[in-house]
C-alpha cells in the first residue's frame, strides 16, 4: 500500500508540471501562430522592365506582412534590394520570391534594383 501511494505522488507531480508547461507553451504558441494566419497583409508587386507596380504599398504597422515579388520579365528590376531587412532578391524571369516581415509604426522600407533605376517602398502605418 505504502509503495503503490509513493508511485502515485510521484506520477502526480510530473504531470503538474507538464500541464503548467502545456499551458504556458500554448499561450505562446497561439499568439505566434495567430498573428500570421489571421493578420498577414498579402501583397504582391510585379517586377516588369519599367519597375516595380505597385510601387507604393501601404500596410498597417505591426501586422506582418507577406511581400511577394513577382517577376514578370528580364530586366534589372529583378534584383531587388531591401536594405531595412538587409534582403536582396534575385528574381528570374517567371519567378516569385516572398518575403515576410513586421513593420513597425511609421517605418518606411524601401527597395530598389542594384542600381536604383527602379524603386518602391512599403510605408507602415
Ligand atoms: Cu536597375
């Protein structure tokens, strides 16, 4: 009796821990994982031989933001700078590249090719 009653206190306490841990893990877990699925601010800019279109984009600050790259051509508009998240695309003709990121409130991010023929940025709000 004395022996089954000190396995069981012994099983009981682990798992305290474990469900604290659950808990805690799961509070994290669900504000990481929330932000993305529910939030993130999709935009998609098309790199053609005249530039990047749009080549304004305006976000909400503090949602993340997926940013895609859309190469529709062969020009040098396809290497794409982004000096704020020390980024730099290279795109082929046909290809797209995503990045995501989280901007903060009032930041402006811009891009532009290697040799800033072509440019945009992201503004946050
Ligand atoms: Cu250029």
């Amino acid at each position: 009796m004395m022996k089954q009653f000190k396995t069981t206190l012994m099983a009981g306490a682990p798992l305290g821990l474990l469900t604290g841990a659950a808990l805690l893990a799961g509070t994290t877990t669900d504000a990481v994982l929330a932000a993305p699925s529910q939030a993130a601010q999709r935009v998609t800019v098309v790199v053609d031989g005249s530039g990047y279109k749009p080549a304004t984009i305006n976000v909400k600050a503090g949602r993340p933001v997926q940013l895609t790259f859309l190469s529709k051509g062969s020009s040098c508009a396809n290497t794409v700078s982004i000096p704020a998240l020390n980024k730099t695309l290279a795109l082929q003709a046909g290809q797209k590249k995503a990045l995501t990121f989280t901007p903060k409130k009032g930041q402006t991010l811009a891009f532009a090719c290697a040799m800033k023929m072509y440019s945009g940025k992201v503004v946050a709000r």
